[in-house]
C-alpha cells in the first residue's frame, strides 16, 4: 500500500500545479508572450518526457507491439474525445484570453480531466517498477501544468468565471489527478509486462496528441516564432534530466 499512496502523493504533486498556474493566472496579470513561453516550456519537457522516458519503458516492459498500438490508441481516444468536448463547449478551454465566455461548464471541466488523466495515470504506472522514469515524469507534469492552469485560469477570469468557479475545478481536477495515479498503480501492480507496456503507451499517446492539437498551436499563435526555440530548451533540459538520475 505504501507503494500506492506514494504513487497517489506525486500524482498529487504533479497536478497541484495546475492551482500554482491558476493562482498566478487569476492575480497576476501575464501578458500573452509570457503565457506562450511558458506552454511552450511545458510542451518541451513533456515531449522529451514522451520520447525518453514513458515509450522507451513501454518498449521495455512490453515490446513494440504494445508500445505501438497502446500509442495509437491512446492518440486515437484522445482525439476522439477533444472533438466531442469542443463540439460541446469546450474548445476553448486552455485559452488566456477570454475565449471560454459562452462556453459549457461542464465541457471545460471534462476537457480539464481528460488532459489531466494520463499524465497521472502514467506517473502511476511509471512507479511500479521503481524506475526512474517516475521522477523525470513527475517533474515534466508539473512543469507543463503550471502554463495549462496559468492560461485557462486568465482566460476564464477574462470570460466572466469567478475565482470560487476557477479554484473549484482546477482542485477537483488535482483530487482527480491524484486517484488516477493511485488507481494506476494500484490496479496494474501485479499486471503483465505486455499491459503495463501497452498502458505507459496509450498514455502518451493520449498527451502527445495533447500537445500537438492545443497546447503547441496556442503557443504559437499567442507567443510567435520564438516558441520554437524555448520549447527546444525544454526539451533540452527535460533530457539533461532524465540522464542525470
């Protein structure tokens, strides 16, 4: 059990920064470059994550053919239901501008969790075995976290949402973050290296596709050319880490 709850604490960890980057959304008055810097920080270190750390112990613990279906299902879910929850309301959420007036409560809050889920849930599974993928996913989640609550909170209070709607969802999504990493843990301790493998894959599947389809564009578009060079130290320094362990 010890195992479990601190899989639960670090998922907790990592999502916790979601409030960190709402707090200074909400009070602080980011301009849209700093806002774009800083996502695009995030998607570095978190693609680099992906690439580094998460797939290769996917190939480890399963092979290629759950490292490459397990990703192509969790890019093909995820796809799947960004389009529901933009279809719904949604499709705004991460915005730092405003965007989110007249957009679903409910969406946003969906869309919230469906971002958070496989992250935590990778972190999870990334502690059954003790590696050191666990602390370099950990440290990516966090980093990426803080420019996601950062700009959807800016957004949002841009968008007419009070600070009690703000602070509820983003800690709703944490307590969310932190079960799905106890549940991963939990539930696939004693799981097949095949399934563990196939699982870590679907995962980042789920937030490359993340990344590729909000996080990196809003950069850009808010943030200009420059976002490419900064997401490459992110990426850098996501690396350095993981080979300093």
């Amino acid at each position: 059990m010890n195992g479990a709850l601190w899989a639960g604490f670090w998922g907790f960890v990592g999502g916790i920064a979601l409030l960190v980057g709402a707090g200074v959304g909400y009070y602080a008055s980011a301009s849209k470059r700093v806002v774009a810097i800083v996502m695009a920080v995030g998607a570095g270190v978190l693609i680099s994550s992906l690439a580094f750390e998460l797939m290769q112990e996917a190939f480890e613990s399963g092979g290629f053919d759950a490292a490459a279906i397990g990703l192509v299902l969790g890019a093909v879910l995820f796809f799947g239901a960004d389009v529901a929850v933009q279809r719904h309301g949604g499709k705004h959420r991460k915005r730092s501008q405003g965007q989110q007036e007249g957009g679903s409560a409910t969406a946003i809050a969906i869309g919230a969790l469906m971002d958070g889920i496989p992250e935590s849930v990778a972190i999870g599974v990334s502690l059954i075995k003790g590696g050191s993928v666990g602390v370099v996913m950990v440290v990516a989640v966090f980093l990426s976290n803080i420019p996601e609550g950062l700009s959807a909170a800016a957004g949002m209070k841009k968008a007419g949402h009070s600070a009690a709607y703000i602070f509820g969802l983003w800690s709703a999504v944490v307590v969310v973050s932190a079960l799905s990493s106890l549940c991963g843990y939990l539930f696939l301790a004693d799981a097949s290296g095949n399934l563990i493998g196939g699982i870590q894959a679907f995962a980042a599947g789920a937030i490359l596709t993340m990344l590729a389809s909000t996080m990196m564009p809003e950069a850009y578009e808010e943030g200009g050319a420059v976002v490419g060079l900064v997401t490459t130290l992110g990426f850098l320094a996501s690396f350095i880490l993981s080979k300093l362990q």
